[in-house]
C-alpha cells in the first residue's frame, strides 16, 4: 500500500512576517513548523507504519527552500521519500492555485490514499483537501478524529469525524483523501536519538515548476482569484474565571451555565 502525506509548514506564530502590499505571509527565512493536523495525519502513518512495515510513505509538501531541513527530520523517521514542490512562481499561490499545483503532481504519482490535515495554522480555510479531491476525482472526509487501522488496511477504512453534536462514523473507499484534526491526538514521534544525523539526501526531492509545467497565469499571486480586502491582529478578551465547590450552590452554578450556553 502507498500512502501520500501531504503537510505544510507554518510560520513560527511568535516570529512570522507579514507582506502587507500583496497581504500574503512572508515564509522565507521564517521559522517554520509543521501544521498541528498535518502533524497528527502524519503520525498515524508512521504508527500503521511501525505495525506493517510494508507500507510506503511518501510526505509531499509545498514551500520555499528553507523547510529542506525540516523535511529531512520526517524522513529520519524511516520514511521512504520525500517531496518539496518549491518554485518563485508558487510565491502567494491562494487555496485554489495550491491545489493545482499540488494536484499536477499528484497526477503523476501512484497512490492508494492521501492523508492531511484538515485546517492550517496560518489560513484555516479548509479548501485545499476537498479542492485536491474534486480535482484528482477522489473521495474525500475531513474532520476525522479516529481511524481504524484494520479497516484502513483493507482499503475501506472506518472513520471517526467529531460534529460538535455528534461523533459520525463513516466508511471512504480508497483512492480517498482523508483529513485529520488535532484533536485526533495522533502523535508526530520524535526522532530517534541515533537517527538524528542520519543522511537522508537520497530520498529527498525538489521539483520546481519547470517539472511540472504549470501555467504561470495559474499559479502565484497573478493566478490567485483570492483578494483579502483587510487584515487586522486578532484580540482576545480576558475572561473571568468562575471557581465552583463540588457542593449543591456549585452544581447548580455549572447547571445554570450550561443551560444557557444551551448543552441542556
């Protein structure tokens, strides 16, 4: 079975920067870590991984040069190849100009199921997965917060997806994307102690642009339709913090409020 992991990685959220000309985030020279849900998808390949052998990885992301590093520390974790789809033309692609720039070279690689995460730290739209999926024909589930890994191995995997009000299950037939939450808690593994030096560069590829022969109208701020009309630092507002006793005045504290959140 071959299994794609596909991962972003985000701006460091206490040393990003912003182009306030183009409104797009400044990722060159950033620190960058890996996207939360990206982090869980990725961890359950690695934990199927370690049961069954067998399976191969590929972990595919798209961003500047300067996340190389970063990928070679998730191909230290015995994974068999690794991808960066890197190019200038790529810079301020939006959600859609992602997907196609994602989805040209997914077309050319053989898979059974794609797995990803389902928001982003620095964009939280949720497009690229459903966009990736209607463009390579696949199914796609997003908002999954368990899988079963028999199933999964059967190529039907059983799939657990949080809705607020309920916890759904559902059954996604491979070829499938499947995006997972953070709150999966799924588990990026460090990397081993003896493996931190490892040389990897044989599994590590970069393909720009002129692999892949997107249209430069397509791609980039030009072929992004997206427009951000203002951007503004988001506040939080101190909330008080209520302590209840564990007596009858507490529970009906607890009772009242949850009543008028509407819980009850």
């Amino acid at each position: 079975m071959k299994i794609v992991c596909l991962v972003k990685f985000t701006p460091d959220v206490d040393a990003f920067e912003y182009d306030y000309d183009n409104n797009v985030l400044i990722r060159d020279n950033v620190k960058q870590i890996i996207n939360p849900d990206d982090a869980c998808a990725l961890g359950f390949t690695i934990r199927l991984k370690k049961k069954h052998p067998e399976l191969e990885i590929e972990v595919v992301t798209m961003g500047p040069l300067s996340v190389k590093k970063n990928m070679e520390d998730i191909l230290r974790r015995h994974i068999e190849k690794a991808t960066i789809l890197s190019d200038p033309q790529f810079g301020g692609s939006d959600t859609l100009a992602t997907s196609l720039i994602l989805g040209t070279y997914l077309k050319q690689v053989e898979y059974d199921v794609i797995l990803t995460g389902s928001q982003t730290l620095d964009g939280d739209t949720a497009h690229v997965p459903a966009q990736l999926a209607e463009y390579l024909g696949v199914s796609h589930m997003s908002g999954i917060t368990k899988i079963d890994e028999d199933t999964f191995l059967k190529g039907i995997p059983h799939v657990e997806v949080d809705t607020e009000k309920y916890i759904d299950t559902y059954a996604i037939p491979f070829p499938a994307i499947l995006s997972v939450r953070k709150e999966s808690k799924y588990k990026l593994p460090f990397v081993r102690y003896d493996d931190l030096e490892l040389d990897v560069s044989d599994k590590l590829q970069i393909i720009t642009n002129n692999e892949l022969n997107t249209s430069a109208a397509s791609i980039g701020i030009k072929g992004s339709a997206t427009r951000v009309v203002k951007t503004y630092m988001k506040t939080y507002e101190n909330k008080e913090k209520v302590v209840v006793q564990n007596d009858e005045e507490g529970i009906e504290v607890v009772y009242n409020f949850l009543k008028e959140k509407g819980y009850l």
